[in-house]
C-alpha cells in the first residue's frame, strides 16, 4: 500500500500518547472467555501479561489470584499501571518491549496478550513465550473482532464515510467481510489476528480456539472517541481523519445518537 495500512509495528507508540482516553473509550471482554482461560490452565498462577495497556485485561486475572508481571513499552501506561495497581502485591511492571523484556525463563504458568500480540515480533515473541512458559503452560492470545451488519443503514453511512476520507489514503483498503468460525481457523486469518500462521509451528499443543458474541452501544462521541484509538485512524492525515470523525457523527446523531456494534470475541490458547 502507498500509505500502509496504520498497523506497522512502528505505529504500537502510538497508545503511549492516548492513555486516559484509551482506558475510556476501550471495553473490556466477556466474563465467559477469562473463565475458559481460567479453566484451561492447568498450572499455578504465575503470568506475564504482554502490552498491558491500562490494565483492562490485568483486573480479572489479579481478582482470580494470579501473580501478574505486566510487560508494556509505553513509559505513560507503565505510570498509569502503577497508579491504577498500586499497593497490589501481586503486580509488577517491566517497561519494555516483549521482544527486549528481561525475564526469567521456565518460570511462568501463563503468558497471555488481549489485542496487543499482532504489535509483537511473532518470530522472536513465539519461541520466547515457549522458553519462558513452564511445562505445561498457557499460552493465550485473545482480541475482539467487529461483525460487519452488511444492509443497516447506519452502517453502511459509515462505511461510506470510511470509503471517502480513509481508504482514498489507504489506497488497497476493502470494506470489511462478514467471517465464520471456519474462517478464523485458516492460518491466514490467525496471521491477521496475531502475525503468526499456527501456535502449533512454534511447538505448543492442545492448541484451541472459541468465540462469544457480545453488542456494545455507543453515543456519537463515544464511538468517536474509540475509533480514536486505533492505529490506523490515527495514522491518517489530520484533514482526512477530522472528516472521516465528522462524518461519522453526523451519520449517527441523524439515526437516534446510538450505534450498536455486534462483537465476536476470540481466544487462541495452547500449551506448552
């Protein structure tokens, strides 16, 4: 593409200089995924949470005991995280990349990422995650996905605005597609999701993949305030991003000021 597509991995910066406005706009995952995850793990509760964020995905694991070391390259969100956890034993923060992160091998019961391993060398982060998990560990990766609602028509005056403002700087950018859970098995699709083609190549087993489905209703500027977020958006000229925002809060306030998005929520794990 002329202009990328936004999601280089020199754009992964890029959340250090939105913090509160991410922890915001950002929703967490479905109570039902961390419970599988819970169960699938069969060892202790040591874990690395890799590109902790502002610490959405860190909660649920300190609830259900697990000792978390969070690693984050962001020297904002590492400030953050210390506030938002501070005085809990069982957090740690390391500021750094996955790839660079100093940490002791054979030592860890689970190592997890939530919509942050596509941000990671997946040929250095893979077989570092195996080297650091111990035998027998998790490894899980999950993310949300949005499901396109093909025909609603506030979609797709969105989906026009997108058209218009982003994929004329995009140049090779298609409209999204509707996928199945067959789909999200191909390795093309897992490359999409995490920039890897199988957790099998790298040698984890019991390999498993699930699904839930979930809606979020937004404001107008709540929407826009979580399209704010991403990479890609924020990667676009400032004329071609204020259009696209302006837009797109037009097209909503026009059809009652409430967008509801359709989410499937999916989780990759294997052992090692």
């Amino acid at each position: 593409m002329a202009n990328g597509t936004g999601w280089a991995r020199g754009r992964r910066v890029h959340f250090d200089e939105i913090v509160e406005g991410y922890d915001r706009a950002r929703g967490g995952y479905p109570s039902e995924l961390y419970a599988d995850i819970f169960n699938y793990n069969q060892g202790g509760k040591k874990a690395i949470e890799i590109g902790a964020g502002t610490g959405l995905a860190t909660i649920p694991f300190l609830n259900n005991g697990y000792n978390v070391t969070a690693i984050e390259m962001g020297a904002n969100m590492v400030d953050f995280l210390m506030q938002k956890f501070s005085g809990n034993q069982n957090f740690s923060v390391i500021n750094d990349t996955f790839e660079n992160a100093s940490v002791d091998g054979e030592a860890y019961d689970i190592i997890y990422a939530a919509s942050a391993f596509h941000w990671v060398d997946a040929e250095m982060g893979c077989p570092k995650v195996l080297r650091l998990l111990k035998d027998g560990g998790t490894f899980a990766l999950f993310r949300n996905n949005t499901v396109p609602a093909d025909g609603e028509v506030l979609y797709e005056e969105i989906q026009s605005a997108y058209e218009k403002h982003y994929n004329s700087y995009y140049t090779s950018s298609k409209r999204p597609i509707k996928k199945t859970v067959e789909d999200f098995w191909k390795p093309s699709e897992i490359y999409t999701s995490f920039r890897f083609e199988s957790m099998e190549q790298y040698g984890f087993r019991d390999v498993t993949m699930k699904f839930y489905n979930a809606s979020r209703t937004y404001s107008a500027d709540e929407y826009i305030a979580l399209m704010d977020t991403m990479s890609d958006n924020r990667a676009l000229p400032e004329n071609n991003r204020t259009n696209l925002y302006a837009d797109i809060k037009n097209a909503i306030e026009r059809h009652g000021g409430q967008h509801t998005v359709d989410y499937m929520y999916q989780l990759y794990m294997g052992r090692k």
